[in-house]
C-alpha cells in the first residue's frame, strides 16, 4: 500500500471520529487536561499511574523513568537516581510504604530516601518485570516477560529474605506474565500469554478460551466491587462472576478489542484502555467512548488510573497524559442554548433554569431539553439582560426593545408607548408588594431612570427624585424593605419615602455598581468596576484583586447553599469566598469563559455560570477531598529538610518556612495557603507562595502552622506543624566583602530576577576553614523583603557570588527612571560568633517599557495575553464574528489572526519606524536601550514601531490560544503564528510549501507587522515570506517562540488607565472580507493548478484524483468531493473510492449513507482492516440514534 493509501486513512479516521463527535454525544462532557515531556514527565510513553500514601501520583515511563507529580511540580526520577532501567513497566507500594518500580533490567526498591535494585543475581526469575502485588503474607510477586514479545520466565515470590519462582512447570498457566491481582478470597489471579491462572496459595487452576476467555493474551486483570473479575484481552473483554463468562467486544460497544487497562471509579463505572481506539466506559448497560475527538491526548491508552479527587488519568502510548474530570460540563448553542454569549440566568419555581443571551433571545432547560424563545414567539428584544417571577409564576424579561411578560402561553409586551420610561432594560425587579421595578440603559446607552409598574400603571423615577444616575444597572430589596439601586454613579437607597445616595466618597470602591446581593447575615453587597464592596449598615468594605478577587470588574454576585458567595468577573473568571479564602476559577479549570454575568444554584446543588462566548458551564462540586499538607524545610542560615523542630541563634536574620500542599484539581500555582506563627502572630495569614519568611525574630518558642486550601476551598484535614526556638548568641567580626556589581533594573522583567543573576558579590574568607555565609540582597521601596542565600566559602580565598531579587510587583508602574541604593549584607558564623557586613550601592531603575536589546526572547516580558484591554479587544471581536472565522479544520487559526490583523487596521494602529532603529545596533557586540509599548498602551496611542506593534498582535493571538513565535532578522523583528493545521491536514491545507513554514509538523504562517497601516493582513503575509525566503538559504532564520521565552522572561501586567473605542465594524468588515476573498482565490487557484489541470490532461491520474478528493474532505467540500470520487469507481481504486465517499457522509453526520459505502468498501476489500474497523464504529452510532 502506497504512503498515500496509509496517510488517507489514518487521516479519514480521524475525520471520521472529529466529525461524528455530537452524534456520539461526547462533547463538553468533561473538561480534559493534557500532560507531556514539556511539562516534566520522563517520556511521552506512560505504562502504568499509581497514587502512593502522602497524595503523589507516579508514572511509569517507558525511557525516561519514573516522573512524580504534587499537583505543581513534577520530579523524574532514573537510573542516574538509582533506578534499575529508564524502560519502566509497573509500580506498586508495599504496606510498609516502599515503593516498586518494575523495569526492564530488576526491580527497584524505594524507601524515599535510598534505591535497591533486585536482579536474576538476587534470584528474580528475570529482569523484565511487568507486573507486581503484594499478597496476604505480605510476600512480593513479580510478574515477568516483555511488552514486545512473549519471552517472560514466570513469576516470583519474595518473602524479604528467599525467592521462590513458579512457571509452567509448577502449574502457571503462561510464563509471561502481563498482570496479577488478589480477589477478596486472597486468590492471587495472574494475566498471562495463555490465559488466566488462579492460585490459592496451595494448588493452580487454569482458565484459557476453552473455558469461555475471550483470548488468552491476558494483558489486564481486576476485580470490581461486586467481585467480578475483568479480563482484558487481545480479543475483547472477559467478565468471570464465580460462575459463567460474558465476553464484550467491539460489536457490543467496546471501542477496540485489544484491550491494555482496566478501572473501577467510584461510580462503579468500568473504565477500558485500548490499542487505537481511545477509551471505553462501560455503566453496566450503555458503552461510551472517548478518543482523541473528545479531548484524550491519544487513542493507545496502556494504563487507567482514578484518583482521590475522582479524575480520571489516562497513560497513552507516546501522547503523554490525559486528565479527564466531569466536574465541569459546558453547554453551547450547538446543545440547544440560544446563543453562547449568556448575560442573565434564572431559576423557576418548578426548578427549569432560564438563561438570557445577548442577541439570541432566552433559553429554558428543564434538565433534559433545551426550549429557545424569540422575538419570532412574543419577546419584545433578543438581548435579555434580567428574568423574574412574580407571585403568580408569571415570567418577566428585560429586553433591549422593552419588557416582556409571558404566563406560560401568551406573551405581551411593555414599551414606552405603555409608559416604560425607556425600552432599553437592564435590571428587572418584583418588590414585597408584588410591583414591578425596571432599570434602564446599558453600559453603551444612557439609561432614563426606573419604571415601577403596579400592575395596572407606570411611575417613572430620575435623579430629579434622588436616584444617582439615571442608567440603572441593578436593583435589590433588604430584609427591612429598603429598595437599592445600582447606577453608574453610586448607590441609591428607598426607603418607600426617602432616597440616600453612597458613593465612593463613602467607601463604595467605585461608583459603577453592576450587581447587588444581600447575604444570609444581612449583609449587602455590591459588584463594581474596581472590587467587590461589602456594606454591613453602616461601614463599607471593599475587596480586590489584592485581596484574591481574580478580576475587579464584578458582573454577578450569587451565595450557594454552604454559604459561599460568588462573584462573576468581565474577564477573570469567578472567585468563591468563604468569609475567610478567596478563591478562583477559570477557563483553565473547566469553565467556558472568563467572562462571568450569570450564576445560580441547581436544586441538585450544581452551580450554572452564564459566560460571554462559551455558552453556559454547569460546576457539579465533587466530594470534599482534603488536600495534604507538608511542610518541606525549614531556612535558618541553611535549609533543615524533613524536620519539625529547631533551634537557631538569634544572629540568623531570615527565618523561612517552605511546604506544599497536593491538589490535582487546583491549576498550577492556584493552591492557597493558610499560616500562622504562634508565638510571633495568632492571626491567620493567607498566600499563594509556597515560602513565608520571618525576619530579625526575638529569643523565643514559636511553633508554625500551616494549612492548604484547593480550589474548591476545601481545607487540610488537619495543620502541618514545626516548632522554632529562637536562642540569644553574642556577635563578632571577620569575613569581608571584597568587590560588589549591580546591573540596572528593569521593571518588565522583575519575575526574572529570581531565577537570573542581578549582580554578583565577590566574598574573601581569609579564615583557614571553609564558612558557611549568608547572602543578602534588598533595594527598599521595590521589595518587600531582602532575598537571602546560603553559600560555604573556600578557606583563604575569593569567591563571586551571584545576586538574585524578589521584587514587589507594583515596581511595574514605575513609568519614569529613578536611581535607588541597594543593600547587600553578608553574614555567617566563626567561633560561635556572628559577622555581619552590609554594603549600599546605587543602581538605576528605568521605567516599565525599558529594555535591553541583548535577546530577542526579552520582547515576550510585553506579550500580555490576559491583560484587560486585550482580553476585551480579542474576545470581543472573536465573539462577535465567531460565526464568520468557524470555517473548516482545515482553515486553522487562519480567519481568525486575518480578523485580528484588520480589527487592528480599522483601529487605526499604524507603524512608525524607530528613529534610533535601537534593535539593529544589537548585532555590534553590545547591548543597547529600547522602549517598547505595553500593547494596552498602543491601542490608545494607536502609532508604533515594530517591536510595539509585533507585542500587540502577538498579545492578541496569544489571549484566543493562538501560539506564535518571533522572527530575528537583521535591523527588524517580524513574528508567525500557528496556523493551528497539521501536516497531516496537508491536502486539506490546499497551499503552496512556499507559503508556509514547517515547524515541528505544523504550519507557521509569518507576518510583517509594519504592514498595519498600509496594508492587508494578505500583505504583511506577503512580505513576512519574501523575508523568510532570504533567511532561509543563509539558515539565518532565528525563530523564538513566546511560550517558550515565557519560560524566562515571564510577562506581567502593570496598571495602564485609559479609554480607546472598538474598532470601526464597517471598515473591519470590509477589510476582513478583502482577505478572505483573497485567501480563497489562493487556495483555489492552488486547487486548479495542482489538480483539476492535470486532471484535465490526464483523466486516468487516479492517486491525483484520489488526493483531490481527500483535499475536497478536508476542507469540508464534501458533496464536490462525493461526485470527484465517482470516477474511481471503474478503477482499481474501486474499494478506496467507496471508502472516502463513506467518509464525505460521515462527516456530515448522514450515517446510514456512509454505513452503506463503507459496506461497499469492505466488500471490494474484504481483508481490509481500516474499512472493517471504520464500518463497526458507525453501525454502533447508527445503532444509538435508533434506540
């Protein structure tokens, strides 16, 4: 078979599999997470996951060792450890907590400090191990053989002293041995290459297919809670009851029947690893399986896992991992949602929720169906910003075109004809006394004041009768029937007679008020463009972002059952608060969008969060599971691992305390720690670092508390504690500073400064004896402590030492240069005495856009994905026009870069070159100063040069999770970006090589930013090729990627105010639509040349014809590409031509149609595999859709 036949199907079965994804109901079912090599696990080849006794998951890698992981960090371990072999099959922990790690050369023991490696010397039966168990007796059994072949020598047992090996000669069914487990008897059961043997400790029994196996290759074995075993098998799935046998395989709904793992999660579901064909999760009557479509990193699954928390890990053969949870289930307008841009949310009394969109109208779910309502049924206007019930269940909408009422079958509407003071509607109201309270305008349109409406007539309020502002956002009643009103000028308080205003000017945080919300105790609340303001009658207190709110822009407030509350943010998520932790939520943890306008409670108890673009997210908290806590060391002039206690001179300066907590549902760096310094502090402090430190503590006995809090603000069960005590020691002097340098600071790159070198200490000891010294770095001001470290000086000599800086992060609004002292201290011990030496030194900080031109990766520090301004400029645009960039796979992030390039044209960003052209001068062997604009500055400034306006697009592109990359050319910098196409996608791509570039199986498409201004988004990528090609040849072409250079140079966000205006959308339009046309006629002029010409010429090229079709497929031409293929059918290409014509039907969700040309295929093909496996795979969804 020709590279093309094999390159085709494996592509159409992918197809196949992407496009067939809702008829298979899979979709936002869960939220996936994928881990690989890049993240710091050994190899992308994971054998076998096991959960130890504190809450580290290991992996078994195949070539890289085994990797642990916190939740945060990963650690591999390998041979240069003390493993055995990098070639690592099975794990398992011993009752005494020793961990076994089977490899392909002995097993290793670990006792989390010390490795021992047992090998055939010691009396192993062989040294590939595949499997391991502990039995009864606390004996070991190793299983052995080879994953590649069958070449095991049986298995052995180990009592700690004697080993004791049984094979085929003692009763052991097969000498390879895939896996064992022990049953509830104490019946040791051993997966083998001829079937199934059972030991009782006395006697073997055997079970092979003669008995009912489905195949004697037996590559796992379990055993559920209601004590069936589960074989899984070369040929499908076995279930032994005690009894009788039932086999599964794929005519039943497994996805394929070589089958390599096996779960039970804590559902009782069973959970099913395959080779090729993803994962299978069987309920007890209903298949379900999940591939690479849904989200699973890759279809070869080795090893399933379930951990504490309840996701699901699944090892994959060469993809890495995959985490999967349904704590988290997002619904779209493709569900039955009536669009995905949801602003309002309402729960009815008969428990259906309702959800407001912007533009699409309202949607009720009563739990199984979706129902949309339109202007098309009797709502006044589509966009629905509030939903109320009155007192006799009748429903109320707030609408742009006025408010509806609907009583279950009539609909009627208010205006202003009807005396609504204005049809613009934001907040909706029903008062004690059943009347009708409207609030008008919007954040875009000025609004007219409130309407009540008493059930017959209108009254209509302004700021003539005390109202604030006369653009209501809000309104609420307390417990005392004072009504509140949110304006976008303060607060307005009725008491039914009089009306007080608050604003700032009496502690509100800001006088934009979006939300109101009135908790169990009384107290209000109300969402504002700067935090979150609480008011408990009389004092407001306000929380932001530096309390732990994820974003100030609050949009909704909700309080769940355990009395949570919950705040909806413009763009950061939501954050959960207890009263005492802040905590968030993002796109990152399974939420369909930051941007947050709706949250309401189930009476299920799940939480529903209305996003902006992402349709709605349904958050189901899964039990509380405690996060362990560890404290890991403990600094005092050196780091004391594993210790909880110790005593230091009060000559020690800096006292540090360093732990981790274990959460593998909490995002990285998302932990919050609660601490506390008895002694030195009773009062709770709260972080996210993962390091406290104490300075200059008095003579005492302090004993240090700490606790971890995970994202669903579920706390350690119980603290971690170590006691300090503080001792009097005298102080003396000796070791000296002998030469101190301090580059200059650069506000942009503050979070480097902790890892790289900000100068260097040259230390002289001129002791005889090596000292022990500690190195101090502090500049006042911009940080909030000295950043210290623990060095041992050489006797009698000089030693440099490099600097390092923790710098407080409001050093990012420094906007002008400012010269500053820096303090370096040096102290350690000599004869029980303490030498302290402190030196300053003046340095200069430059203002936030300063930067050094001596690496191209420094730009990153600018790219500035989640700044505010970018998140609304990109996601306001992508949501906007989300139906116009939704093309074909094959399309990538094409339409979407080309609408973000234009957004910004019609923005009226334009380059202006750089005078000093700094960048160029870094190619004279010395570093020069630039400025660069933080992309929230050049939208409002709207004119850059190359490296401004290159940071902004990037930003852009990298806020939609689009990757790019920048491009080193002499006296320039230019970028590309993902196309997000792969080379598999290549016919589908339907584009000149010349046209891209190929990076790591990818294709990169390069722009020239300096085009904006003058130029379309199809000249910038014009002139970013004609560059390329003259730095290709001279291999020149020096590409940094942002993500990568993140590493290094991570961004941050520094505080820009400023207004700017949305682009202008008739000349976006115009713009964008400039480009897809002639993106088009690229793409099809490529067609014509390619394809049809010399299919004209040479009617019989039928592997032409064959790739043609498979281009018109990819790109979602799927009638053309049918009606290319019938030609085939008088060829010897007959088979193959009925194959991709199934596939064409497939992809458009006609499946009984594909069943019959993939029947057709089989049967001018009956040996092939790819057409068999294809046709069972659509028999079995044609099979669900009937049911």
């Amino acid at each position: 078979m020709t590279k093309v036949f094999q390159y085709t199907m494996a592509f159409m079965l992918f197809l196949f599999a992407s496009g067939t994804q809702s008829v298979a109901a899979t979709q936002n079912l869960g939220h996936w997470y994928t881990y690989d090599v890049t993240d710091g696990l050994g190899s992308g080849k994971v054998s076998d996951i096991m959960l130890d006794q504190q809450g580290y998951l290991w992996f078994a890698t195949l070539g890289g060792g085994v990797s642990r992981y916190d939740g945060e960090d990963w650690q591999s371990f390998t041979t240069i450890d003390g493993l055995a072999h990098n070639w690592v099959h099975t794990i398992f922990q011993d009752r005494k907590d020793n961990l076994w790690f089977g490899t392909s050369n002995g097993v290793s023991k670990f006792d989390g400090k010390t490795w021992t490696t047992f090998t055939t010397k010691d009396g192993l039966a062989s040294n590939a191990i595949l499997s391991i168990i502990q039995d009864q007796n606390d004996d070991l059994w190793f299983g052995t053989g080879s994953i590649f072949s069958v070449g095991g020598k049986g298995v052995s047992k180990f009592d700690g002293e004697n080993w004791t090996t049984f094979t085929t000669k003692d009763g052991l069914v097969g000498n390879t041995v895939y896996a064992i487990t022990q049953d509830k008897q104490n019946n040791l059961w051993f997966g083998t290459n001829n079937g199934v043997s059972k030991f009782d400790g006395k006697a073997w029994t055997t079970r092979t297919t003669k008995d009912g196996l489905a195949d004697n290759t037996v590559y796992a074995v379990t055993q559920d809670k209601q004590n069936n075993l589960w074989f899984g098998t070369n040929n499908g799935i076995s279930k032994f009851d005690g009894k009788a046998w039932t086999t599964f395989n794929t005519k039943d709904g497994l996805a394929n029947n070589q089958v390599r793992s096996i779960c039970q999660d804590r559902n009782d579901n069973l959970w099913f690893g395959t080779n090729g064909g993803g994962v299978s999760q069987f309920d007890g009557e209903k298949w379900t399986t999940l591939t690479t479509a849904d989200g699973l990193t890759h279809n070869w699954v080795v090893a399933v896992f379930q951990d504490r928390e309840g996701h699901l890990w699944f090892g994959s053969d060469g993809g890495g991992i995959s985490r999967y949870s349904k704590t988290f289930r997002t619904f779209t307008a493709e569900d039955g949602l009536a669009n995905d841009v949801i602003v309002s949310a309402f729960q009815d009394r008969e428990g259906s929720l309702w959800f407001g969109s912007d533009g699409g109208g309202v949607s009720k779910f009563n739990g199984k169906e979706w129902h949309t309502f339109t202007t098309k049924d009797g709502l006044a206007g589509n966009k629905v910003r509030s939903i109320t019930q009155d007192s006799k269940g009748t429903f109320w909408f707030g609408t742009e075109q006025g408010v509806s009422k609907f009583d279950g079958t009539n609909w009627q509407t208010f205006t202003t004809e009807d005396g609504l003071t204005q049809n613009h509607i934001y907040a909706i109201f029903f008062d004690h006394i059943n009347r009708l309270w409207v609030g008008t305008g919007s954040f875009d349109i000025s609004g007219k004041g409130v309407s009540r409406f008493d059930g017959t007539r209108w009254q209509t309020f302004t700021t003539k009768d005390g109202l604030a502002n006369n653009t209501v956002f809000s309104i609420a009643q307390d417990r005392d029937n004072n009504l509140w009103f949110g304006t976008l000028n303060g607060i307005s308080k009725y008491d039914g007679t009089n009306v007080h205003i608050y604003t700032t000017k009496d502690g509100l945080a800001h006088n934009q008020v979006r939300c109101i919300f009135q908790d169990r105790d009384g107290n209000l609340w109300f969402g504002t463009e700067q935090g979150v303001s609480l008011f408990d009658g009389k004092n407001f207190t306000n929380y932001t972002t530096k309390n732990g709110l994820v974003d100030n822009q609050v949009r909704s407030i909700f309080q769940d059952r355990e009395g949570n509350l919950w705040f909806g943010t413009l763009g950061g998520g939501v954050t959960r608060f207890d009263g005492k932790v802040f905590q968030n939520m993002t796109l990152q943890d399974g939420l369909a969008g930051n941007g947050i306008y709706a949250i309401l409670q189930d009476k299920t108890g799940s939480l529903w969060f209305g996003t902006l673009g992402g349709g709605v997210t349904r958050y189901t908290p899964p039990p509380p599971v405690h996060p362990p806590i560890f404290i890991d060391a403990i600094v005092a002039g050196r780091r004391y691992e594993n210790t909880d206690e110790l005593s230091v001179p009060s000559s020690v300066g800096l006292i540090a305390f360093e732990f981790h907590g274990i959460s593998f549902k909490t995002r990285s760096n998302a932990m919050i720690y609660r601490y506390r310094l008895k002694g030195h502090q009773d009062n709770w402090e709260v972080t996210h670092n993962r390091r406290v430190e104490f300075q200059d503590l008095p003579t005492g006995d302090y004993i240090f508390e700490v606790q971890a809090i995970d994202r669903d603000l579920v706390y350690s069960k119980q603290t971690d504690t170590a006691t300090l005590k503080v001792y009097y020691q005298p102080m003396s002097s000796s070791v000296q500073i002998a030469h101190l340098n301090i580059q200059d600071v650069f506000p942009s790159y503050y979070k480097t400064y902790s890892e790289f070198s900000i100068g260097t200490i040259e230390v002289s000891n001129d002791d005889p004896n090596p000292i022990e010294a500690k190195v101090s770095f502090f500049i006042p001001d911009f940080m909030n402590r000295p950043t210290e470290q623990t060095v041992t000086l050489s006797p009698q000599s000089k030693q440099t030492i490099p600097l390092r800086a923790i710098f407080n992060p409001d050093i990012l609004n420094l906007k002008d240069n400012v010269s500053v002292q820096a303090e370096v201290a040096l102290s350690c011990e000599v004869s029980s005495h303490t030498i302290a030496v402190k030196k300053l030194l003046n340095t200069n900080i430059y203002g936030r856009g300063t930067l050094m031109w001596d690496d191209l990766g420094r730009a990153a520090a600018f790219v500035t994905p989640e700044d505010p301004d970018v998140t609304r400029f990109a996601r306001g645009l992508y949501d906007t026009y989300r139906r116009q960039i939704k093309t074909s796979a094959s399309d990538g992030n094409i339409p979407t870069a080309m609408l973000i390039f234009e957004a910004l044209n019609a923005h009226g960003i334009k380059y202006a070159q750089d005078s000093s052209t700094p960048y160029s001068q870094v190619r004279a062997n010395h570093s020069v100063l630039d400025n660069i604009q933080y992309p929230s500055e050049l939208l409002q400034s709207k004119l850059g040069d190359c490296d401004d306006c290159t940071v902004l697009y990037c930003s852009l592109l990298e806020n939609l999770n689009i990757s790019t990359a920048f491009i080193d050319y002499p006296e320039h910098i230019l970028m590309m970006f993902d196309s997000g196409v792969t080379a598999r996608h290549a016919f589908g791509f339907r584009m000149q090589e010349n046209r891209y570039i190929l990076r790591n199986g990818r294709f990169w498409i390069p722009i020239e930013v300096t085009k904006l201004g003058e130029g379309s988004f199809m000249d910038a990528w014009d002139l970013g090729l004609k560059i390329c090609e003259r730095l290709q040849p001279q291999g020149a072409l020096k590409i940094t990627d942002v993500r990568r250079a993140w590493g290094k140079y991570p961004y941050a966000l520094p505080e820009i105010t400023g207004e700017w205006e949305h682009p202008d959308p008739e000349a976006l339009e115009r713009f964008f639509q400039t480009d897809i046309n002639a993106f088009q006629k690229l793409r099809n002029e490529y067609v014509q040349r390619e394809y049809i010409l010399p299919l004209i010429q040479n009617p019989k090229d039928h592997i032409r014809r064959i790739e043609l079709v498979q281009t018109k497929i990819e790109a979602e031409d799927f009638n053309d590409a049918i009606i290319t293929a019938v030609p085939l059918l008088e060829t010897e290409y007959r088979a193959h031509a009925y194959f991709l014509m199934g596939c064409a039907y497939a992809a458009q969700k006609d499946i009984r149609s594909a069943v019959t040309y993939f029947e057709k295929a089989l049967e001018n093909d009956p040996e092939n595999p790819d057409y068999a496996n294809s046709l069972s795979i659509l028999k079995k969804i044609l099979a669900q859709e009937t049911q």
